[in-house]
C-alpha cells in the first residue's frame, strides 16, 4: 500500500511539472484585468499563437528580463517576428513590458520587410518596455522594437543597438502612428525614410534619439518622414543625400517645442533641424553644424511654411542658397535669428539664402557670411515678398550690403540698443538681455528662457484691444480696452528698444473700460514712439502704437 501511494505521488508530481514545462505562459488568461504573463524566451515566442482577427485584444504583461542573445534565438536568421503582413497574422493585442528588457535581440533577414521584435502590428498597443544591444537588419519597414505598424500606440519604451535596413527604417520602429515617451539610442543605416526613432512617425511627442543615422532620402536624427512632432529633440548625427536634417527629413504638418544638436551633412534641402519644411515650425532651434550642396540651412534647408520663434547657432556650409537659418524660403519666418557662420558660393545669406514670395519679420542674422556671388548679410537673394524690422550685424557678417533688411553695428544691436534697431517688435515674445546672460546682450527669445507657459504662446484668445486718444498724444491721452479675456488683465508701455516703461494692474475691469493715463505714466514719456500692451500675465493679448509729441 505504501509503495503505491509513493507511485501515485511521483506521478502527480511529474504531471504538474511537466505543465509548468509546457505552459504557454506563467499565468493569466489574456484578458485586461488578468494578462498572460510572459516570463522567459519561450512565454515571449509563444505570443505569436495569438495573432489575427480572432485574437484581438489580447493582454501580455512581462514579469522579468529576458535575454534573447542565447540559442536558439541568436542562431542562423535570429528571432522571428511576432505579427507579419498577412491578415490572419497580424498582432492585435496589448503588450506591457511593465518595466522589463529584453536584451540581445538578433535579427539577419537583409531580403525581408517587417522585421523587429513585433513584425506586424494593428490596433495594438506596445508600453513600458525596453530593448538593449540588439542586432537588427531587414529589408522595408525595418525597425528594433517594431517594423510596420497602424492604428498602434508605442509608449514609454527604449531601444539600444543597431539597425539596419533598406526603406521605413528606424530605431525603435520602422513604421508608427503613434510614439510617446520613447528614446533610442541607435545606428541606423537604411535609405529612403530613415529615422534615429523612427522611418516614418505621423504623431511623435516627449520622444528623443541619439546616435549615427544615415540613408538616402528623407533622413532625420529623430525621423525620416513626419506629420506631427511635439516637445522632442535629437542629438544624433545624421548623414544622407536629399531631404536631410537633424530631427526630421521632412516635416508635412507641426513640429512644436523640439530641437536638435547633432551634425548633418548631405547634397540637396539639408537642415540643422528640418530637411524639407511642408509644415508649421513653432519655438524650436538646432545648434548643430550643417553641410551640404544646394538648399542647406541651419535649422531648414528649405521651407514652404510658416517659421515662428525659432533659431539656429550651427555652422552652415554649402554651394548654392545657403543660409544661416534657411536655405531657401517661401513661408512667413517670424521671430527668428540665425547666430551661426555662413559660407557658400552662390546666393548666400546670414538669415536666408532665397527669399520667395513672402514675409520675413522681426528677425535678425549675427554670424559671418562668405560667398562669391549674391552674397547678403540677411538675405543672398530677395525675389518678392516683404522684409519688415529685421537687421544683420555689419560688422560680424563682414557684408555690407543685403537683399533686405537692414545693416546694423554690433553697438546698435547690444543692449541697449539703438532707438531704430528691433523697431516694433513684440517684447512679449522677444526679450532684451539686460545682463547678457541669454544670447550675449542680443534680444532672445523668451520661450526657451523665461517662464512662458506653451499655451500661453499658442492658444487663441478671445478678441481684445487697447487704443489711446488723441495720436499723437500733446498730453495725458485716454486709453481704451476692451476685453472678454477671464482674469486679471494689465497694460504696460514699452520704448523702442523693448524696454518696458510703465505696468499696471487693471483687475478684473469687464469688457469695456476708459481712463486717462495717470500722471505718473505721463511724466516717463518722452517724445517719441512707444508700444501700448494690454496683458493676462506673461501673455500679451492686445497692443497699439502710442506717439508722444509733448
């Protein structure tokens, strides 16, 4: 009895080992509240049985570090994707790395497209994890943690090592819809559409790159082809032939809050920041050196859109239409300065090297310019368009003359400048370096220094406006504001040079509201041209020109 009863045992125990042996996962049933758990190699090859239409909204959760630099998983072609281009082999599920890494991933399929951890993926989610010392090379849409994916989130995940591929190739995907909170630490070698981060990112934000990126066309340190790109930056160097730049190849929609700090060199449109601008560029900068042929400039090699608080401090060389923010331009540039030398052969300028057909205001270029023909100290070259209240140093550009613009000494420039230098610029975004700590005594910029809120600088606020009569003003004139803006409001007056003269607080004075300017105010004034400013905080949401004649 007692030999059968220990028979019995042994059985029992070699049945409930070999089911741990086997199990597909370390527990969970797949659903949100009870995800499979994946704890080793095996548990993560073991999701690919659960692909396609009939699987989806599955749930993984890693439990621990797993290391794929081991057999079988690093022999012959390596790991094998999970998910591929094929409708019933799609992944379609939600995975959580819950902090976790896989390291040593190996992939060798060079003829291949969809390669990366996941090869394929739709309406999916990747979050919260990360890849270390991977070995990636695939054909299209080649990436380390993703190669192709659509109507997916990646989010809060990382990458290190090597990429290599041909089309859509990246650092962490090849291609993506949506990437947050991600960062790469990559060398990435591929051709048309590459990217430090991502071969093609339609809405990437809080995500940055680092490393060696190169390829053809449409090459950038962070992506290659990008539609929306917010609070980002790279610092990797980028190389490539046409459509290059430190953070995107080329921006089709919004590229807000993010800079680049890397080398980019390549032939044609090339950009300390963006390659081929399609799109709006809002308080952003590259400081990076840039080298190129044709279209090169510190932050764009050409742009069609609008260029708004943003600058460039890199080195720019190249041949023709070169310049110090933009190679060549026909998009409003507003509130921008290039500080970086210059040098070219052929239409050559400190701030743009062609202007087409549009407006350049309040900007201003202080590096030195060299080029043989068509050579400015603002602009090489001014075809139409307008260029208002924007300067070049004549003395550091070594160029006396410009397209546009207007020369100014060093002495005119620094603060405190001259009356008739920054003429009409609007100090709620600009602001003068009293103490030459910013920008070396020259206005900079108050978004990247002071504490200006992003909506502050972007949302639209309700209509509002300050006057004062009679113009010019013999004595104390009547100002009159109006408003719908909620909170407290204040005005403030400023001189020529941006300096502010006089503020006070007005409370919460309703939608309509007259005084005469007090006294006090008065007795500051001199004749001369001054800026009248209704404000909520830092914000101004209204301004008129007061002329003083005493």
């Amino acid at each position: 009895m007692k030999k059968r009863n220990l028979f019995w045992l042994a059985l029992i125990v070699l049945s409930m080992l070999s089911t741990l042996m086997f199990a597909e996962f370390a527990g969970g049933t797949g659903t949100q509240d009870d995800p499979w758990q994946i704890a080793t190699a095996e548990h993560l090859d073991n999701v690919r049985n659960y692909l396609g239409p009939d699987h989806q909204n599955k749930h993984f959760i890693q439990t621990a570090d797993i290391d794929l630099g081991v057999p079988p998983w690093n022999e012959g072609e390596g790991w094998v994707p999970i998910g591929e281009a094929n409708y019933q082999l799609i992944f379609r599920g939600d995975y959580n790395g819950n902090g976790h890494v896989i390291s040593g991933l190996y992939i060798n399929r060079p003829v291949d497209s969809c390669q990366g951890l996941f090869g394929y993926i739709t309406s999916g989610t990747i979050q919260n994890l990360g890849l270390e010392d991977i070995d990636v090379t695939g054909r299209n849409d080649t990436g380390g943690l993703v190669g192709y994916s659509s109507i997916t989130t990646v989010s809060y995940c990382f990458v290190t090592g090597n990429v290599n591929g041909n089309n859509g190739t990246g650092g962490l995907a090849g291609a993506c819809n949506s990437i947050s909170n991600c960062h790469s630490a990559v060398n990435v070698s591929g051709a048309n559409n590459t990217g430090g981060l991502a071969g093609y990112g339609y809405d990437i934000s809080f995500c940055h790159s680092t490393g060696e990126v190169s390829g053809n066309t449409q090459v950038g340190g962070l992506v290659g082809y990008s539609q929306t790109i917010n609070d980002s930056y790279s610092t990797a160097n980028v190389s490539g032939d046409y459509k290059v730049g430190g953070l995107a190849g080329v921006n089709w929609v919004t590229i807000r809050f993010c800079h680049s700090g890397g080398t980019v060199s390549g032939n044609n449109d090339v950009g300390g920041l963006v390659g081929s601008n399609e799109g709006k560029i809002w308080h952003s900068y590259s400081t990076g050196n840039v080298a190129g042929e044709e279209r090169v400039g510190g932050l764009l090699g050409s742009s069609k859109k609008y260029i708004i608080n943003c600058y460039s401090s890199g080195d720019v060389k190249g041949v023709s239409k070169v310049g110090g923010l933009v190679g060549i331009n026909s998009g409003p540039i507003k509130n921008c300065y290039s500080s970086g030398d210059v040098t070219g052969t052929s239409v050559v300028g400190g701030l743009a090297g062609v202007n087409l057909d549009n407006t350049v205001q309040d900007c201003f270029s202080i590096g030195s310019v060299t080029g043989d023909l068509e050579t400015g100290g603002l602009v090489g070259r001014f075809e139409t368009g307008f260029i208002i209240h924007s300067y070049w140093n004549l003395e550091t550009s070594g160029q006396q003359t410009s397209s546009g613009g207007e020369g100014r000494l060093t002495a005119q420039m620094l603060y405190p400048h001259s009356d008739d230098t920054f003429m009409y610029w609007d100090w709620v975004y600009w602001g003068p370096d009293v103490d030459f700590t910013k920008n070396n005594g020259y206005p900079y910029l108050r978004v990247f220094h002071d504490e200006v809120g992003n909506d502050d600088l972007i949302a639209p606020l309700p209509k509002s406006s300050i006057s004062a009569f009679p113009q010019p003003a013999f004595k104390a004139p009547t100002v009159s504001i109006k408003s719908e803006v909620a909170g407290e409001l204040s005005y403030s007056i400023y001189n020529i040079r941006g300096q502010k003269v006089y503020s006070t607080k007005l409370g919460n004075s309703g939608k309509e509201h007259s005084f005469e300017l007090p006294g006090k105010a008065w007795k500051l004034l001199s004749n001369g041209v001054y800026l009248l400013s209704l404000e909520r905080g830092s914000q101004r949401i209204a301004s008129s020109r007061l002329v003083v004649l005493k």
